[in-house]
C-alpha cells in the first residue's frame, strides 16, 4: 500500500531513457504544471506585439543565428538524441542538416516577404456612383503559438522544427512543450534558440520551454487563453484530444495536428511487368527507413494478382529476411508496434509473408510484411489503421477497377504513391481523382518516405491525416498557419505599418489595383 | 390540449411576412427535412470531383452568367426582396449591384488564377547528398459548403452572395439553406442560379437550394458527412451553435462564421476640435443605414470628455431626431432591438440622449443614442454588447489613456475606427497595436458601414466577431476559405492537371525554384 501511494504521488522531476539499453538516463527534468503555463504565456503574451511588429531583417537573422547555435552545439547534440531516441548518428545528424535548412529557408521566406499577402487597392476618389477608399491589406501573425515535440523527429519536428520555425517566422511566439521522450535534446535546442534571443536583443517571450509526462501539462497550455494556435505532430489519439480542447475553449483556437496515415501504394500493371524485383527491394527499403517511424511510411500496397505481383513479394520477403531489427523510440512505442503486427498477423485471411532479422537488444523493431486479398480487406477496416512502424499490408486485387473501389474507402492521408509505366496512365487516370480527394501529396514512382522542404511541398491532407486540410506543416507554405489579414482603409502614410507604407521600404511583393 | 398538439406538429410549408404591413405573404415554401438535405449533399458529393476540374474560363463565365440572370430578373426580384425584408427599393437595387459586381469580380479572379497558389520546385537530379524531386503545388475546392443566407442582406450575403460567389468561385458546390424571412427573393435567386447551370451544362449538384423555418435544417446540414466547410453570417447564438455541431462531427470541418461586433469609433481630440458637430451629424449617418441592421454598425463610441464630445452629441442628437423611424427585417429582430435599448436605457449611470422619430408602422426600428462614463462602461459588460439595430452608446473618457485601456477590454471586432486631426497621429500609435490585434479592418477618418468588394477587403476579425480571424467574408480573399494544397511528384505532363503542365497553358502565376 505505501509503495503504491509513492508511486501514485506527483513525480517532480522525470528522466528520459536510452531505447537501445533500456537505462535510465542521469538528468532530471522538471515536471512543470500550471504555474509554468501561466508564467510562459504571460511573457510569450507580452512579447508578441513587440515580437509580431520586429523588422524581417532582425527576424530572418533570428531564424539564422538558431540554425547556427544548433551547428554550434556539436556532437553533444548529436548524441543526446541519438541516446534519447535511438536513432543512428547518421540519421541523426541528417535530421539537423534538415532542421537548420529548414530555419534557413524560412530567414529567406520572412524576408523575401512573400506571406504578408500585401495588396493595396487605391483609393477612386471620383468612382461613381460611390467613391472608393484606400484599402491595404497585410498578414500579421496570429498570437503565442503552443508547439509541441514529436517523438519521432527529436530535432525536425521537435523544439526547433517545422513548427517553430514557421511559427516564428510568422511573429508568433513559441510556447514549446518537449517530447519528455527526448527531454535532454529539446532543452539543448531550447538553449541555442535562447542564445539567439539574447544575441538579437529579442524578448525573452519569444520562445519558452515548458517540460512533464503525461497530457497534463499540454491539456492546460492548449486552454491557456492567449495561446492562439497549436502545432502538433503525432498520434491520432493525442492529436485529437488537443482538437477536442481546443475547441471547447471559450475562444476556439485552430489545431494544426498531423495525426496518422497508411500512405498507400499503388503498383500499377505496367510498372510490377517492368521492374517487379527492383520495386519489392524499393518497398522494404522505404518501409524500414527510422525502423519504419515515419508519417509517411508505405502501410499499405495495393496491386493487381498475378505472376508480377509475387515477384515483387518475393523480392521484398527476401530483402526483408536480410533487414536488421531497429531501435524503436521508446519502450511503449515497440510494445504497440507488437501489439499491431499480432493484431494483422492474427486477422483471418492475413498471411504473414516476412519479418526482419530478429535481434538480442531490448525496444527492436523487426519489419512486417503480410498479403491479404481485396475481399478480405474491405471487410476488415483493421487492416487500414496505421501500425507505427515497418510493418506493412499488401493486397492483391482482382483488377484496377477493385483497387479504384478499395481507394474510395480510405480515409485521408498524407501521401498516395503510383507506381508506373507509360502503358499505366489511363488506369492512373482512374485512381487520381480519388486519390486527389484523400491525399495531400501524390507521388509517382518514388517513395512517400523522405519530405522535401520547398515551397511546393504538401505535409498535410484531409482528416483523419491531418485536423486541417487546409494546410502544410512542412515546406514554406507552413507559415500561412499562423497569419491573419487586417485591412487599413484612408491610413496617412505615417501611421501605416512599415510593409503597406506608399514606397514599399521592405521591398515586399505587392498585389496592385 | 387538442390544440397544442396542432401546433407542435411539423408544418409542411411556412410563408413569408412582409415586415413593413407585417401580412403574410401569399407564397407556401415547403420546410425541406432529412430526405431534402440527403439528396441535395449528394447530388453536391456527385458533381465536385467534376466541377472541381472545370476550366477557370467555364467557372468564370458560369458566375457571370449567374449575375446577368439576377439581372434579368428585373423588378420583380426588387419588389420580392423589398417586401419580404421591409428594405426599400433604393437599397435593394443598390444591393443587387453589389451582388452582381460580387459575382464578376470573383469570375476576374478565377480567370486570373493566383487563388491556385501555383508553386514549383523543379526537380535537381544532381543535387548532393540527395538529388531534389520535381514537385508542384495547386490549390483545389475543399468539397461541397454549406451556406446560409443571411437576413439583413437578402442578395449580398444570401443565395448568390460572398459565400456562395466565393465557394463556387473555388470549384466548390454549394448547398444553400434560404433564410426563411426571404425564402421567395432566395428561390428566385436561385432559379437564376440553375438557368445558368443548365445554359453551362454544368451538374445540377453544382448549387442545391433548401427552405425552412427553425434550427433542425441546418443542423442536419452542417452534420452531413459530404459537407466540408461551412459560411454563415448572423447572430453569434447561431454561429456557435454551427461551430459546435461542425467540431462534434467525426471529421470537424472548418466554420466560417461571421457573428458579431459593436465595431468601436475613437473620437481623437483633435478631430473633435476641428469638426465636432460634423461628426455628429456622419455618426447618426452611418448608425441609420439599413435601420442600423449592419454588421459594421457604430455600436460604441469612445473620446475625451469636454466641450467638444458635448458639441459632437448635440450634433448627433439634432440628427438623430430628425431622422425617420425604419421597418426592421422581421418581428423578431424589432422585439430584440426594442429589448436591447431598454435594457441599455434602464441601466444605472447611462444617460438616453435621444430616440429617432416615432413611426405608426409595425416593427419600426427608432434609432438611439446613450452616454456614459469610462467606470460604468467599464464595470457593466452588458454596454459591450451589440444590440441589433440602429443604438449606439457614447463613453466619456477623461484621457487617452482610459481609451486604450477600455479598447484592451474589448472583445474581437469586425472594425475599429479612429477620427483623427494630425496632432493626434501620438495619440493613434498608443491605440494602434491594441486595435490590431481585435478587429480585421480599421479605417481612419471615415465610417464602418459599408464594405468594398475588393483585394484588400478583410470583413472578419478575431472571435467572436467571427469563428475564424484567418480569413475574410468580403473580397477577394475570400476564396481562400475553400481551398486546400495539393503536391504532385514527379509526376509525368501528362498526368498533371492542366494548372501544372510544364507549358501552363492557363496562364495562372507560378512561383518557380
């Protein structure tokens, strides 16, 4: 009984552990509670006007100077998140590479001006039958922005990732709560975009850290009532329980969360006749990439029976049997990832066809891929739910017109894939209004793993992938998250905000008429 | 008992009143129900994937056509409008401009394509460590909206109004519920809606039109499952109540409500001296149109006491005395307004300074006007509320500074104006930065009524004067609201959809890197 009320009592501090051993790492981190909530919106609250109205220049040499603090950082970066999450040096240094382009494309974005949207509609003054004003519009950031880490991109889409970055790059503050997973690493980052705070002379409201397990704490920052906007990445589960506050709140607020997909594959007649075995090596190549803990993961492949089709399975039984076992994030992750493979390997009319090479460590994810027929799947809506990690659905259809009927019954995801040759492009034509519907990325003959930042990139798509369709959370349109349209009308030049002043100082883009 | 059983039991039909006799009309309208709202989403479901593709000229010549056939139907659609709103000839002619104006401006913007958002990155085979797929961006209809008519604009916020303009605009088919106070002016224009379709051989689904009386219809509307955005203007009971039936769907979809604002007026001190008693005369103007039944209304107006503000209320009572009681748009809106100024009239330390003329008609709307301090305004939040109609109340400030600090108490508004002389240019910048972040327009030296239809335009503003201060109801940024990003990769011409062919045979603006 007592040991059960210690263990039930409110843990101060927490510790994040190494997936790959299973220890306990030696730092604690506080588990902060309302208190900390209240104290980091009140300065992110009071830095914002000063923060939304700072000049592009000091803006896009914020955005620069973190990506370098985070360079500056070095290798004790590089392996505090690769003992937090598992993650290979490799793939870990890769993934700043990424984060810190990432920031600089966004330094280009805030100065290039392109999202202030501005248009300037001059005043008529002898229009008739009425004469028309001076209207000029601009963007302006939202508000505090609350931010949270994911587990699976510790540096990418954590604390100075994709959403911060455009959140920032907007004129909002950032009120980031830390994957406790990767706690060590976030507070790292936390330290580079602090130093740049201080080197820019900026408020310290522009970016603060709050730290906790459990979904206490990010319950009572999404209810905070000057957080204006929430950036997510992860679960369907936790991202829509952050809708859910949101929108109870007494001033709803949006929720940019990017939930869960399948990320269906589609390997048309043509292409599997053409390079069946360099498609099924492909395949498990994609799937396995980060031990298969990616959004855009291949969960599902969809093609037409026959002898070309298990050419492509016996391509990817073999490279499966020869892919290693991978540290999965953490603990609860691997067990879940279990679970799911059970699940399918246990569903009537599943038939198991490879796993990855077995390993000794503790947390190893080892690939999973199954077959099933199109009779079979449409009946199990199981079979369609995302398993986080390498594990992977193949279903042979009788025909195209089946595989068009089985992509009408997906839900919304991030990506759709087609595989293809020339002789392909009028079934292609069938399956693309349908997928156009349910996706918001369409690639053909690539993999879905792997997400640009550019500006033409969509990591986004309709629900349940994302809670808004509306939008991208990579790429240089993320920024349009977190901007609002004021319209001045007959302002004196010298009370206009610099962007919209008549001799356009910043350069800015402008849409005349 | 017999008797209340009668009139509880669901009518098949329900008529119009002309509020200005306040007689029935002689029209039967059916009240459509759950079998009505089925068939008109999906016949919506059915045609977008088609008209979501059609050519820009084809949707742009649809919309202009649209606005000929309202034009085509001549007086009697003024007359219809006229008695069914108790809105004279003059406004609703002045009305039907805008609308149709509002339908040709959004046909420019479909033709000239930058609502698409082209975007592409060109592929960089040689790019190290990685090379760069080719990716492109477009824009596409979020899926069949909902839109509601509004009762104090039967054809500018009605059934071929911003809403309807702007989704069709976007490749979107709408589904209109009628206001039921104008259901025969929504039917005739509904019936120009539907030649055009069938001269533009475009799918009947493109536009749906439903009719009825009380909640259910829209409710069962906003919950059906092929619905994906709503647009509504009204009261802020009735926009919640949308908001929250669209949050509680197993797919949220995102509202667009447009609800309230009292829409603050500053008096500065220097423009009180320069031209009180013209002020006073341009407020009552501005407070009267369209018997104060105006979204933008001057609800409040704040300035420094003295002998000023008294000789701009003198000014503003000479006007309002003289000016003519007018029909309100239905019993309803007349009670609640003749409500709202008795509870403000009844309110400790808040002074009536006047009531317009009174009339012998039914449901005439008499303008008033009320002062009070900054300590009462302050303590009593009922002052802040908008009361629906031509009332307005006047708070007497001792400084500027008390200015700023009651517009920081204020909720999100549509509008925030300042009247201004060039000594008060310090006085504006201390009120600025607080009114930015509470209202999607501000003007200077003019009025908030009336809103040109233009780039520029934002008619929203942070909640509750609207569910979503990311967007705007007026101009053409409007369009906005009903599109989402779509990434093709790698994708062969061919495939493209024609906005991303490499040779752009639309024409629409790229952004290419």
């Amino acid at each position: 009984m007592i040991r059960n009320v210690i263990m039930n009592a409110p843990t101060a501090t927490f510790r994040s552990i190494n997936p790959s051993t299973g220890q306990t790492l030696n730092t604690d981190y506080p588990s902060q509670g309302l208190e900390d909530v209240e104290k980091a919106c009140h300065l992110a609250a009071h830095a914002f006007p000063i923060y939304r109205e700072s000049s592009p220049d000091l803006r896009a040499a914020f955005l620069e100077l973190i990506a370098e603090n985070i360079i500056g950082l070095g290798d004790q970066l590089i392996q505090m998140a690769s003992a937090e999450t598992g993650l290979p040096v490799a793939r870990i240094t890769g993934e700043r590479a990424r984060t810190v382009n990432q920031l600089r494309i966004f330094a280009d974005v805030v100065r290039e001006g392109s999202w202030a949207d501005i248009r300037i509609d001059h005043a008529m003054p002898r229009r008739e039958p009425l004469p028309r004003s001076d209207l000029r519009l601009r963007k302006v950031g939202l508000g505090p922005v609350a931010v949270f880490g994911a587990s699976n991109f510790p540096l990418a889409f954590s604390t100075a990732g994709g959403d911060t970055a455009s959140a920032l790059a907007a004129g909002c503050p950032v009120v980031l709560k830390a994957h406790p997973a990767h706690a060590g690493t976030s507070l790292l980052v936390a330290s580079a975009i602090r130093s740049a705070i201080e080197a820019c002379r900026l408020h310290e409201g522009v970016f603060q850290h709050l730290t906790g397990q459990g979904n206490e704490l990010g319950t009572l920052l999404v209810n905070d009532s000057r957080i204006k906007a929430v950036g997510f990445t992860g679960s369907r589960a936790g991202g829509l329980a952050l809708v859910a506050v949101a929108a109870a709140r007494r001033e709803p607020i949006p929720v940019y969360a990017e939930m869960s997909s399948v990320n269906p594959v589609f390997l048309m007649a043509g292409a599997l006749r053409d390079r069946a075995a360099m498609l099924g090596e492909a395949f498990i190549s994609s799937l396995s990439m980060g031990a298969g803990q990616f959004c855009t993961n291949p969960g599902i492949v969809f093609a037409v029976d026959g002898p070309d089709l298990t050419r492509f399975e016996q391509a990817a039984i073999e490279a499966l049997s020869k892919t290693r076992a991978a540290t999965m994030l953490t603990a609860g992750i691997h067990r879940s990832y279990e679970t799911g493979v059970e699940r399918i390997a246990s569903s009537e009319g599943v038939e198991q066809l490879a796993r990855g090479c077995a390993s000794e460590g503790v947390n190893q994810g080892q690939g999973a891929i199954f077959a099933t027929n199109a009779e079979v799947f449409r009946k199990n809506s199981e079979l369609r739910e995302e398993v986080f990690g390498a594990s992977s659905v193949i279903v042979r259809c009788p025909n195209v017109e089946t595989m068009v009927a089985l992509a009408r019954d997906m839900e919304g995801q991030l990506t759709s894939t087609l595989h293809l040759a020339d002789e392909d492009y009028d079934d292609a034509k069938q399956l693309l209004p349908v997928l156009e519907d349910r996706c918001g990325r369409l690639l053909v003959n690539g993999w879905p793993t792997g997400v640009e930042v550019c500006h033409a990139m969509v990591h986004g798509g309709p629900f349940p992938a994302t809670s808004d369709t509306r939008t991208t959370s990579v790429g240089s349109m993320a920024i349009d998250r977190f901007l609002r349209p004021i319209c001045y009308q007959d302002f004196p030049d010298s009370l206009l905000p610099t962007s919209l002043k008549e001799e356009n100082p910043l350069k800015f883009p402008r849409r005349e008429a």
